[in-house]
C-alpha cells in the first residue's frame, strides 16, 4: 500500500500539470496593445512594417509596428470616427477623417512611395516617407474608396494588395 502512495502522486502531479498546460494554451490570442511583439496576428500588407488588429467591444485597434519592433502609431476605429492613440514614436504623425496633421512646410511628402500597410472593410491605412526621413500615416475609411477586392478578413485582404 505504502509503495502505491508514489504512483498515485506521480499520476496526480501529471494530470495537475496536464490541465495547467492546456488552461495556458487556452489564452486568448489577440492581446498586447502597445507592446513590441503583442500575442496577435501581422496582418500588414507590407513587408516594411507590423500591423496588428485587435477587436474589443466593437471597437477595432490598429497598431503600426516598425520592423525593429518599435511602436510607431496606433489607433482605435468603430462606426467611422477614428481616434488616435497616444502611443508610438509617431503618434503625432497620424491623419485621420477626424484629425489631420500640420505638415511641416519644410519636408515635402514622397507620395510615390505611400504603401498601403493595412486594409480591412472599414479602415485603410497608408504610409508616406517625407523628405526629412519621418514618415507620415493616414488612416481612412474604405467605404469612401475604391472596394476591397477580398472579404472581411484582414489577413486574407491584405495578402491580396501587393
């Protein structure tokens, strides 16, 4: 009896550790506003940049990461009005609807270059690099542009735009 108290324990301990690995996985993904590498999908159309989408409560997040990880814009969408974040070493340098930014009447916009970084049914956002190296960011609502050639999905969507 005494040598079956072990086993028994072994056998308890593994299915403890079972049920704490799978409540672990259990997380939900999509998590992670503001941080470098946030628990969510890129959904960018561009290889230049990270674009990650978060839902919460009808409202959409949209965070613009640089390649190093940095956050450079964020901003939060629901039933077309737009409302910037204060977060990201750009924060300033976010157009919206809403929210137009004063352009520096020295740094001229290289718009041959504006890169579409993410597109969904509601929201565009696009890139410009100005002539002084910042880059400038303008979000728009798709429902006052060209449709989308693809569904709702913003990764499915944006694998199509280049």
């Amino acid at each position: 009896m005494i040598k079956l108290l072990p086993c028994r324990a072994l056998c308890a301990g593994l299915v403890v550790l079972g049920l704490s690995a799978s409540a672990l996985a259990a997380e939900p993904s999509g998590t992670g506003l503001g941080q470098s590498w946030p628990n969510a999908q890129d959904v960018s159309a561009s290889v230049h940049w990270h674009v990650y989408a978060f839902n919460n409560n009808g409202v959409r997040y949209i965070q613009v990461n640089d390649l190093n990880g940095n956050v450079r814009v964020a901003f939060a969408t629901a039933n077309g009005q737009f409302l910037v974040l204060p977060m990201g070493r750009d924060a300033q340098d976010i157009s919206t609807p809403q929210q137009a930014i004063a352009t520096s009447s020295t740094a001229v916009p290289l718009r041959s270059y504006t890169e579409t970084l993410y597109r969904d049914s509601g929201v565009q956002l696009d890139a410009t690099p100005m002539s002084d190296g910042t880059t400038m960011f303008t979000a728009a609502q798709t429902s006052t542009l060209a449709a989308p050639s693809c569904d709702s999905d913003p990764a499915e969507c944006n694998t199509h735009l280049n």
